[in-house]
C-alpha cells in the first residue's frame, strides 16, 4: 500500500458568477490548509462556508481562480484521484442501478487493471458489499433501496479500490444509530491504518471522536485551525457555585504556570490546565478547600467555547 | 481508451432502463402501424405511402428520443449530481463526454434495430420482401440524423440546464431541416447580409441532406459517390460538435 499522501490548499480563492446577472461570489477566499499525511481532519463551517467547494477543490471538480491544490506536491490529476476515495453528502448514485452495477463501474473506472481478473474484481465487489452488509441486496436496484442502505453503498463505493485519502461530506446523515456505529467503526477503521482523512460534519461529538486536526472555515476564510496535539495532556476542572471559595480557587489557579484559562458558565467555573498531574493536584488542594468539583475530564480540540465562537447560534441551538 | 468503454457501458445501461425507452419503441411501432394503414387508404402507391408516412414517423421518434437522451444523459448528471462523483473518478473530462456520447449513440442503435425489425415485419405482411439498399440506406441515413441531433443535445447541455438545452436542441434541430428551404425562397427585398447567412447556415447545417424517402422510393437517383458525400458530412458534423463540446467541457466547473 502506498503512503497516505498530503492534501495542500495554498492561498486558493474561488469566485463564481451567478448565470442570470453575472455577479461574482467569492466562495473561498486567500484559503491556506494542509491535510497533513495519515491525518484524520475536520473541516468544519456554517453551511455556505465554503467548505464542499474546498472538497471539490481537492477532487479537481473546481478550480481555483487563484492559488493551488497539491497531493504530494503535485497538481490534482487523474493519476492523484486514483487514490482519494469519496463521499458524497447525498447520495449520487443512479437509482436504476443495482449495487453490483455501480461496484463494477466503480472498479473499473478506478482499477481499469482488476477488470481482466473476473473472478479478481468479483471477489472485491463480494467482500465490499458483504462488508457492508449488501450482499443480499447486490441485485436490488439503487432506488429500491433504503436510505441507510444506499448510505452503506456510497461507503462501499467510495472505500472499494482501497484509497489512501478519504474524502467523507457528512458521512453519518440518514443513518440510524446502529448505522452510525457501523460508519464510526469503518472510518476509525481507516484512520487506524494511517490513511489521509477529511472529514465534514455538523455532528461535532462524530468529529471530537474520530478527528486528529480541526479546521473551521467562514466565510470560505479559514478561521480556527488546531490540532490535537496542541491540546495533548490538556485537563478540564468544572466547579459548582460562584460562592466565594470557588472564586478564590480559580485566582489561585490561574496563577499556576500550567493553568491555562478560566471560564465562568451560568453558576459553573471550568479550569483548564496543560497538564493532567497539575490538573489533579489543584483539584485535591481544591477539594481540601471545600469547593464542589463537577467534572475533571481532557480537554479536546473541539473545546467548545472555541467552536461556540464560530458556529455561534448553531451550536447552542 | 478503458476507461471510455466502461462509462458508454454504463450511459448504455442507463438510457436502456430510462423511462424513454419504451414508449419511444412503442411510439415507433404505432407509427409504422399507422403509416401501414395510412397506405392501404391512399390512392397513391403504396410503398411511397408507407416510406413518406412511415418516415416521418420514424424520422420524429429518432430525433425527439436523441434530444431527450442528449439532454437528459449530461445536464441532468449535472443537476442531479452524479456527475460530481461520476468525475471525481479518474476519468478525464473528454473521456467522460465521448464515453457518455458513444453509450448514447448505442441506445439510438438499439432503437433503431427495434424500429426496423417491425418495419421489415410489415414489409413482409405486405409481400414487399426483405428491404432493399435503397431502403436501408434510408434508414441508415436517419440513424445518421439521430446521432447528430444527439451530438447537438449533448453540446448544449454541456453549459446550460436541461430546459435551455432541449428547447436550443429543438430550435437548432428545426433550423436545420428548414434552413434549405428558406435559403430557396428568400424574398427578394431581402437585405444582403440576411441572404448571406442564410445561405451560408444552409450549406453547413442542412439535415435535409439525410431524407432519402425520395431516393428509398425510386422516385429519385442518387450516385453512390453523392450518398458518402452525405455521410461523410454528417459523421464530420458530429466529430466537430462533439470536440467543440469537449473543448467547453473541460474547462466547467463541476457544480450540482
């Protein structure tokens, strides 16, 4: 298998022309990000912030006005795209096909040299739909199908010729729970194997669990950008009450050099510190004071007072 | 050249299980049945009844059909959004379009066979025989129409939506098989530059040349040397538009 390669968007920016008046749009505008090799990233945004259009960026179905898109240095080609595998947000495929029509097409558009081996891509497009559990469906047309199975497809579909990038655009809608799980397992699955993940979801609980990086557009501005590793060790320390020894307790606290910042939320105060051992001390020496301790747990880069700047109303709501 | 293959293979299967399909050979089935009728009533010779009737029949179905396809196989991807994920593959751009084109031009084929396979049928329940070459040069001829026409309807949906590209596709269909004629009876008040353009849309967009009916009847020779003329246009047509197509192609943005 060859390496997972890296994803460069460099200083691109997108404009488009509305078909009646000819106006332009700016839809992505001076963009910067790196989807760094064997990374599992979010690319996260209100809805219109830019962030399909920076997908499609990545695949070659747009192309920028300026700047470039890279996949290890090199310019998005046929070539590139044999090693991204894609999901779209709603399901593409023609429903008067049957999945094992679209798993041959697929195959054959994407492993032109598998289609000799009969019995070869036969056994791929068994495996895939087993996987998925389609099997049993494989001659059932497309339409026929329910949602959650023709999500099972697309994953099928996109993840068949054994990609080294995975592309998923809100890979969890029209799934049930169970489904949900299956699709966390399959992509955990991926990222396990060290390949190049994107990643766009609203879900930011899918996203907190699955994502290595975190990149939040809007606007098609880049606007938040961090890594887990930014936050590797980083503790949360909730207290209850804004009575006076828990006020005390949070000067105190953030006078230690591994104290990090201080929140007030409704009656709650949330400490947070780099480090877990200066976390756990401050909370005995807390504990000691008398001050009510509601939550010690990591902090991660969906810290959500950082995406609440962002998303705003959104993600209250 | 793998790649072409497997998406005419599928723009085949797809058009062969489009909601078109079978009224368009029912369609043609009624057709003959009526320009069969159509025969028995009239006073004029029965075959040329049946070749004039028939044919126009035959020559609407085709082309109606052919921007349908055309149409439907390459805006409505757009629309619909499988053509995002249909080029997100590593399939280049003109292989996409060709492929898309050529699984096209074989689903008019196999109309076509359809068609003529219940032509030669009442041929024969009218004791004619098996088609002669007169005959199914006619009928090649029109197939030759529908592939242009198709080739048309592809063009335009290459930049416009599927309504502005069936009705450019009629209008450009329309013009073709009147552009002759006009040139013929321009008025003579007619400005210089009217009369040049006219002339000029008629000798390069002139689908008058793929109606043999006359010739398929006997009532007009033409030199086999006239008829790969004829064909010859048509297929250089269809190469042009298809590459103009191609060139307009590559440069759009993939956009649902």
């Amino acid at each position: 298998m060859s390496q997972a390669p890296e994803i460069k968007v460099s200083e691109v920016t997108k404009v488009v022309y509305s078909d009646v008046k000819k106006l332009a749009h700016t839809i992505v505008k001076d963009l910067s990000v790196t989807f760094r090799s064997g990374r599992s990233s979010a690319l996260l945004g209100h809805n219109g912030a830019g962030k399909t259009t920076t997908i499609k960026l990545v695949l070659g179905l747009v192309r920028p006005t300026r700047g470039n898109v890279s996949i290890d240095g090199l310019p998005v080609a046929e070539a590139q795209r044999r090693r991204i595998g894609y999901m779209p947000e709603v399901n593409r495929i023609p429903p008067v096909l049957t999945p094992m029509e679209v798993m041959d097409y697929h195959l054959a558009t994407y492993r032109p040299e598998q289609l000799r081996d009969g019995a070869r891509s036969r056994a791929a497009i068994e495996e895939s739909l087993r996987h998925v559990e389609l099997w049993d469906h494989r001659n059932k047309r497309v339409g026929k199908l329910s949602k959650g199975m023709a999500r099972r497809l697309a994953w099928a579909q996109a993840t068949i010729h054994d990609p080294t990038v995975l592309i998923l655009d809100e890979p969890m809608s029209g799934l049930d729970p169970t489904g949900r799980m299956a699709m966390r397992e399959w992509i955990s699955g991926f990222r396990r194997a060290g390949k190049t993940i994107i990643l766009c979801s609203h879900e930011l609980v899918t996203v907190g669990e699955l994502c290595d990086d975190v990149n939040i557009l809007n606007k098609g501005k880049l606007v938040y950008s961090a890594t887990n590793e930014d936050y590797q060790g980083a503790y949360r320390l909730s207290l209850s009450g804004i009575d006076e020894a828990a006020t005390a307790a949070m000067r105190e606290g953030a006078r230690l050099p591994d104290f990090r910042r201080a929140r007030r939320e409704g009656f709650a105060v949330h400490l947070d510190f780099f480090d877990y051992a200066a976390a756990a001390s401050w909370m005995l020496a807390a504990l000691q004071r008398g001050v009510v301790v509601t939550g010690f747990a990591p902090v991660s880069i969906f810290d959500e007072d950082v995406l609440l700047k962002y998303f705003g109303k959104e993600l209250e709501s | 050249m793998g790649p072409m293959l497997t998406i005419m293979r599928q723009s085949f299967l797809l058009l062969r299980r489009d909601k078109i399909f079978l009224p368009a050979v029912v369609s043609g089935v009624m057709v003959t049945l009526f320009a069969n009728l159509a025969s028995d009533w009239g006073i004029e010779e029965f075959r040329k009844i049946l070749f004039d009737v028939g044919a126009l029949g035959f020559h609407l179905t085709g082309c109606l059909v052919a921007t349908f396809w055309g149409t439907k196989t390459i805006s409505e991807a757009r629309t619909d959004g499988s053509l995002e994920i249909q080029l997100a593959a590593p399939v280049s751009r003109v292989s996409w379009l060709v492929g898309k084109y050529l699984g096209l031009v074989l689903g008019l084929i196999l109309l076509w066979i359809l068609t003529m396979i219940f032509w030669q049928a009442i041929m024969l329940a009218n004791n004619f025989g098996l088609m002669e070459q007169p005959q199914l040069l006619f009928f090649a001829f029109q197939l030759i129409e529908w592939a242009l026409v198709a080739a048309v309807a592809v063009f335009y949906s290459t930049f416009a939506g599927v309504t502005i590209a069936l009705f450019a596709t009629f209008s450009t269909w329309l013009a073709g098989l009147v552009s002759f004629p006009v040139s013929q009876n321009l008025p003579p008040f007619a400005d210089g530059w009217s009369v040049a353009v006219v002339k000029w849309l008629a000798r390069v967009w002139d689908l008058r040349q793929f109606n043999l009916s006359a010739y398929a009847t006997g009532v007009e020779k033409i030199s086999p040397g006239e008829l790969q003329v004829r064909a010859g246009y048509g297929v250089i047509l269809v190469l042009i538009i298809i590459t103009v197509s191609c060139i307009f192609f590559r440069r759009r943005d993939v956009m649902a």
